[in-house]
C-alpha cells in the first residue's frame, strides 16, 4: 500500500452527500468565480457548523433545527423556559416547536432587531446602513436577534439572519429589511 494511501485510510474521511445537478453545477461554478477550492469551501462551511455548535453548547442556546425534530430535547427545552420565565409569559401547552415560535413572535411586541453587522459579538438596535452598504454590499445577510423580557434583566432571545435589500443611494438606507431563518434560542 502506497503512504498516502495508508495515511487516508488511517486518519481522513469521506463526507458524502447528494444535491441537483443545477444546484452542484451552481456551486461548482461560485467557487471558480472566487478562485476557491470546493473542498475549502466545504471545510470553511463544516468549521462554521462546528463553531455553531460549540457555542450552544457553552451557552443557553438550544438548536431550532433540533428543537423541531427531537422532541426529547423540545421537552427540556420547555421545562427550562418555563423555569426560567419569570412573568409567566410562556404559560400554557407547547406541542412542537412551532408553537413557541409563534408565542415568541406575538409576545415580541417591540419588534427590534439586535443585529451584528460587522460578526463583532457586538449586536445593536442603532446601525449605520450607509456603513454596512460599504463594508457589506448590496444585499447583505448578518446574524441578528429579538427578545421578550421574561424577569428583571431576564430574557429570552431567538437568533436568527437579518436581511437587507434594495440599498437606494440618495436615501442612504435598505428599502427592505426582514428577519428569519432562526437557528436558536438563548435563555440570557
């Protein structure tokens, strides 16, 4: 056996996965455009999974995706929410995942948006718009938060991505901005 044939067989892995041509053939394409390799940017995508996950996991995060699909951990989650609540505003039956969310969004009355433009750990309502078009571009996607305040000083915040479209020049500003895609919960 050759020594690089050995050593992959002894130290690396294969990860496999499946997706439309069109979708391959897309992807194929963005990384020549920016003169990446697919696998570094497959590995730069898996770091950023890890990443995400270690943070959770050394935090009061729980995982959306998770909390959708294991109800062992949806379970947890609700116990904890409800210990930690202490207005009783998360009363009453959570069956899934869904449920909470929208609780979440009819509870979150303000509708602010903490966001991190710049991927600083610094998320704030009041953000330069004509700076984030300069630093960021035309149609930027950041990570950005909401809240609903469960106790004094206590609250319970929903991460997700922030989007901004349609920057017009002479307003300085987004035409459209909106938040979704959440990825987790914090109990802060």
């Amino acid at each position: 056996m050759r020594p690089q044939d050995k050593y992959n067989k002894e130290k690396t892995s294969l990860v496999n996965a499946r997706f439309k041509s069109e979708f391959v053939d897309e992807f194929k394409q963005a990384c020549k455009a920016l003169g990446i390799k697919q696998s570094d940017a497959i590995r730069d995508a898996m770091n950023q999974t890890i990443e995400k996950a270690k943070a959770m996991k050394e935090s009061n995060m729980y995982s959306t995706t998770k909390l959708s699909t294991d109800e062992s951990y949806f379970n947890q989650f609700i116990q904890n929410l409800k210990d930690y609540d202490d207005f009783g505003k998360f009363k009453g039956y959570f069956g899934r995942y869904e449920d909470f969310e929208k609780k979440f969004d009819d509870l979150n009355t303000s509708c602010e948006v903490y966001i991190d433009a710049f991927d600083e750990d610094d998320f704030e309502t009041q953000y330069n718009e004509k700076e984030i078009h300069e630093k960021l571009g035309d149609n930027p996607i950041v990570n950005g938060y909401a809240e609903v305040e469960v106790g004094t000083g206590k609250y319970v915040k929903l991460y997700g991505k922030y989007y901004f479209e349609d920057y017009d020049e002479d307003s300085e500003c987004y035409q459209m901005c909106s938040f979704g895609n959440y990825y987790a919960v914090d109990l802060d």
